[in-house]
C-alpha cells in the first residue's frame, strides 16, 4: 500500500519510540496518582515528566498547565465547554474541523455567541477580519493552524500579535501541525494549544493535550474520579484534576512523551522539507492535469504537504475507489469533518480528494500517485 492519508493518521508510526513506551508500560504496571507506593508514585512522575516536555515543546509560559486528552477533539471540547460561563462571545473560522464547529454550535444553543470568518480564494484568513469582530466581551479567537483540507498555515502569529492590546485569548488548534511546524506560545501569545499525538507526532492514537497559560481559566466538563480529595462532593479546583477524570490512558502518555523527546525544532524543519519537496512534485503535476482541479498548495512557503482536487466528470468516493482498488493507494475522500471549507470552496456536498504526505513518504510513492491520476483523468475524460 502506497499510504498518503497521514492528515487522517501518520503511518507508519515512530516504532522505535513506541516499543521504548510500552517496555517502560509493562515494567511499571501501576496507575499514576492511584496509590501512595512507590510504583503509583514513579507512575505519576513519568506523567508530571512528560507534561513538563509537552510544556516546553510548545514553549509555554511558567506556570502553564498541560491536560491530557484522547485527542485534539477530546482536547478542543475541554477548551470550548470550559471557556462557557465565563465567555459570552467567541470568534472563530469557517477554515475549522467539526472538533471546533460542533463544540461552538452546541454553546451557541446555550447562549453563547459565535462569529465565524471566512477565508480568501487561497485558502488563508485575513486577520483584519478578526479585528472588525473583536467586541469587549470577546473572550476568545479560536483558528486552527493548518487547514485539513486545504493544507494552508494560518497567521496565527499576526492574530497573537493583534490581539494583545485587546485582551482575548488566542486558542490554536494544532492537529495538522504539532510534529510538523513549531509553535511558540509565549513568542506569538497564543493562550491555548489542543494537539493529537497520532498525526504528525508519530504516537498512537487515543491520546493528546490541552496547554494554556497560567492565566487562562477552564471550568470542568467532565467530573469524577481523580486519585485526590476523594470526599470532596465536587471536582476539585486544583490543575491538572480539575479537567481530568479517571484512570489516564499511561501508555499513551508515555508514548507520547517519547515521541516528543525524539524531535527537534532541526529535525522537524528537516522533515518538513523533505515533504515539502515531494509534496511541490505532486502539486504541480496534478495542477498540470487537464481535469483536475487542485485546492490548496499556492503558496508552498505558507503549506503543509496536504492538498485536495477533484477530477471533472467523478465523484471523489470513485476517485478514491480507484486510487485504492486499482493502484493500492490510500487516500482521504469526503467533506473532511470540514463541511465549511467545502461549502466555500464549491465542493459540498460531495467533497474532494485529499493527498496527505509524511516523513516515510518516498519519490517512488508520489510518481505513482501522479501515474494513477493521470490514467484517472484520462478516462474520466
């Protein structure tokens, strides 16, 4: 299989930092924060540990919190359903995932009030938007980094920058990023950061984290079971446990924190050069197609290597259909979870295909792609 869906799922994964996770897993056996002995206790330092890594990978502000989640969604609903109460208005984007849009639409029915803004022809958010929606009692800008359709890095620098003098917090949505591009939240003042682990990272899935600054307040979503202050009727006040319930899922905490300790602001640039590069390839090959129209990817200085067409005369499940069935390769269909993008774009209800690279993608890999959709858009036409 030629795998070229890594914005769904890297594969394949870091195995090397995976096998050192569950070699540390099985030997410890014991839950963090669940026992005074000394196993829960060694348990519950390898969390604070990996924490402290998930902090100082995103450059977080001292005093930052760092709450593990099953995902960026898991992460995002944390961030969105604890900002309620105390948030009256937020302002965010029709660039956003259903993880984002669907959390907003839900406050929104409770009273909250929600503006999106829109995107240009090239895939990007102006700024200047945001500005002209900004109201006192803007609490929060929610944008995620890269576009999962589109593949279009967003000025989440010049928004952080605009938003100082106002005083709303910047949240980021990192899933197509974390691994990939790095993010500065002190440098770019970013108030919060939701990642996954299983995209650009290399972990597995069924693990991710919310980060925010030491002055960002989150009321819990969720209540129960924290290892502390069991004959308290309520969820304790107290980060992490305030947004943190049951057992925590300690081999993806290690997993991800192995992960994490295996890249680098230099080996990230590395990576993301290397896929740049095929990725340019393919971008231009199929933007040469007679056909084929492709979103995304006009500015390769302002991308990552994730881009979307359609093929005149197919559907884009067909597309993928012979992509998969006929030359063996895996490729994302559909609206994307993105369903705003789409309607912007012109390619609701049926969206587009989706071509995804990652650091095990190979030159061979991209002339087959371009070989299977040059013999697609032939017949097709």
């Amino acid at each position: 299989m030629i795998y070229l869906d890594n914005a769904a799922t890297s594969f394949p994964k870091n195995e090397v930092a995976l096998r050192r996770a569950m070699e540390i897993y099985f030997a410890l056996g014991a839950s963090p924060g669940r026992g005074g002995y000394d196993r829960a206790v060694e348990a519950e330092e390898m969390v604070s540990a990996v924490r402290r890594e998930v902090a100082k990978f995103f450059n977080a502000p001292a005093g930052s919190q760092v709450c593990f989640a099953a995902n960026a969604t898991d992460a995002l609903n944390t961030l969105i359903q604890g900002l309620y109460g105390s948030a009256t208005h937020i302002i965010s984007t029709s660039l956003e995932h259903n993880s984002v849009l669907r959390p907003l639409r839900h406050m929104e029915r409770l009273g909250l009030q929600v503006d999106l803004i829109g995107f240009d022809e090239a895939g990007y958010i102006n700024p200047q938007e945001i500005r002209l929606k900004l109201r006192p009692e803007t609490k929060a800008v929610i944008v995620n980094h890269a576009s999962n359709v589109l593949g279009t890095v967003q000025p989440v620098a010049e928004v952080g920058d605009m938003l100082r003098d106002h005083g709303a917090a910047l949240c980021v949505d990192a899933s197509q990023t974390a691994g990939l591009i790095p993010l500065d939240m002190q440098k770019d003042n970013i108030s919060a950061v939701a990642f996954t682990g299983h995209k650009s990272l290399r972990g597995p899935t069924g693990i991710g984290a919310l980060v925010f600054g030491p002055d960002f307040e989150l009321a819990p979503s969720r209540f129960g079971g924290t290892g502390v202050d069991s004959s308290n009727p309520y969820q304790p006040d107290e980060y992490p446990m305030r947004l943190e319930s049951g057992t925590q899922n300690m081999l993806g905490i290690l997993a991800l924190g192995e992960c994490l300790c295996d890249l680098g602001v230099p080996k990230m640039k590395m990576i993301l050069d290397n896929e740049m590069h095929l990725f340019k390839q393919l971008y231009e090959a199929l933007s040469s197609l007679s056909g084929v129209t492709v979103y995304g990817g006009h500015d390769l200085r302002r991308q990552v290597p994730l881009l979307s067409c359609s093929v005149k005369g197919m559907t884009a499940a067909d597309v993928g259909a012979v992509l998969d069935g006929d030359f063996d390769i895996a490729v994302r269909t559909g609206l994307h979870c993105a369903p705003l993008v789409h309607k912007g774009l012109g390619t609701a209800p049926l969206g587009t295909v989706r071509f995804s690279l990652g650091p095990q993608t190979t030159k061979e890999n991209i002339t087959a792609a371009i070989h299977a959709m040059e013999q697609i858009a032939f017949l097709a036409g």
